[in-house]
C-alpha cells in the first residue's frame, strides 16, 4: 500500500510537468517557440542519462533504497527552484481577473529580455473565457483536436514507457548465480538516443511542421519495435541495442514535436 500511495503522488507531481511548458509557450517569441519549447525536453535526456548512472553507481551495491533517495532530490531541487523562480501564467491571471499581477508578469518578462516595451495593463481577448477539462469534449470546435492529440499521447506514452521498461530487461544477462548483471553502457546509449532524436527534430520541425514530424517519426519508431518482436530477429545485445536506439531516437523526435503542438492546439 505504500508504494501505490508513493507512485500516486509522483502520479500527480507528473501532471504538473505541463505548467511551467505552458508558460514557457506563453513567453517564447512565435519564431523561436517550437525550437524551444522542443529545447526544454534536452532536460529529460540529462536526467534520463543520470538514472542510469545512479542505478549504475548505487543500485547494485546499496540497493534500491539509497537508489530512490539519490534520484528523488533533482525533482525535491525542481520543487524549490519552481516555487522561488517560477512566474505565474500571465494569460490565466488575466482571464481570473487579476490584471494588475499579469501585467506585472509580462514587464518582468520584459525587462529580463532587455526589452524596453512596458505595457500599462494586460487583459484577455473579449469574448475568451477560461475553459475547463469538460469544454474539451463538450465543445465542438476543441472536441476534435482533443480526442485526437489523446490518441497521440496514449501511443507516445505506450511506446516510449515500453522502450524504457524493456532496455534494462533485454540488456541484461543472468549470470551462473543467478543475478541480473545489466549491461548500464548500452542502456545509457539508448538514453543518450533521446538527445540525438531531439536535436535532429529540432533541425526538421522549421521546415516539415509539428504534423509531418510525428507521423515520420512515430511510423519510424513503430517499425524498429515491430522488428524487434520478430521471433526472426537477431537477439545479440548488439542488435537489439541498436534498434532499441533507433526507436528511442525517433520516438523522441516525435514526442517533442507533439509538446510543441498542444499548447498552441488549445
């Protein structure tokens, strides 16, 4: 029970990710926001990579309790860093009524960029209004792009969890006593994939556009995992490594791709 009650808060701390991706949608510059918002995912790479390197040092020898401890602080620092540093959606403090603390937002903003624009008040379009989770399906003109970007998020999600879930089984051998001696190098390098999809992303998404590069990218990650479920397939760590890198590379190109489009969608 305590491990569903723990995996339930992380549960709601991760739905908080897309808070601050919101802001940063808000404040990017239009020309520059796909790339950045695209940027902000290098971060998950880094800390996928030093998981690795934690379970490497620490999970082995000091078991799996030290293990957790070490990896929950990034996210405790995150904590502290965002209630400090983390400015409040200058967009939602309009739409509430709170114009005096959204235009004090947005000259900071502003003022940090070297910009000499102050504006006197900020307020939403006439007519917008703010929308709720129900609006999403109750309202025609969202219901489509909802439902849609759903079904996107739930194969990313089932895609890209299945490729971490299965690089440290099938990279891992079972030696004469027993014990599971994981081969972290490899595992590191499908890790390291997700910065390579990402930055390769970030070349194509300027001239292909957020659609083009998920279809390409998710048809590509598809069909590395399709091959890897043949029972024909080379099972050498080698070869496994490799696809598991291809499909981890592409599928990081199209989720990033997929962060950049939602906020704009809605």
């Amino acid at each position: 029970w305590s491990l569903l009650a723990v995996r339930s808060a992380v549960g709601f701390g991760v739905a908080g990710l897309s808070v601050p991706y919101t802001v940063a949608a808000e404040v990017l510059p239009s020309v520059t926001r796909d790339a950045g918002l695209m940027g902000i995912m290098f971060f998950q790479t880094l800390g996928n990579l030093q998981i690795t390197f934690l379970a490497w040092l620490l999970l082995e020898t000091y078991g799996w309790e030290l293990f957790t401890l070490a990896a929950a602080l990034p996210s405790f620092l995150g904590l502290v860093a965002a209630f400090f540093m983390l400015p409040e959606s200058p967009k939602w403090l309009a739409s509430v009524d709170r114009q005096a603390e959204a235009t004090e937002v947005v000259n900071k903003v502003s003022s940090r960029n070297g910009s000499p624009c102050q504006f006197s008040m900020v307020t939403v379009q006439p007519g917008e209004k703010d929308q709720g989770a129900m609006d999403m399906v109750l309202d025609r003109g969202l219901r489509t792009s909802f439902l849609l970007m759903a079904v996107i998020w739930f194969g990313f999600g089932v895609t890209f969890y299945g490729l971490l879930f299965m690089a440290p089984k099938v990279l891992s051998t079972q030696s004469k006593d027993g014990s599971t001696e994981r081969d972290y190098p490899l595992i590191a390098l499908t890790n390291l994939a997700q910065g390579v999809g990402l930055f390769l992303g970030m070349l194509a998404i300027p001239r292909a556009g957020c659609r083009c590069l998920q279809m390409v990218a998710y048809a590509a990650a598809g069909l590395c995992m399709l091959i890897l479920s043949l029972k024909s397939f080379d099972r050498s760590a080698a070869s496994m490594a490799m696809f598991l890198t291809f499909a981890m590379a592409a599928t990081s190109a199209g989720s990033c791709a997929t962060w950049a489009q939602t906020p704009k969608l809605f």
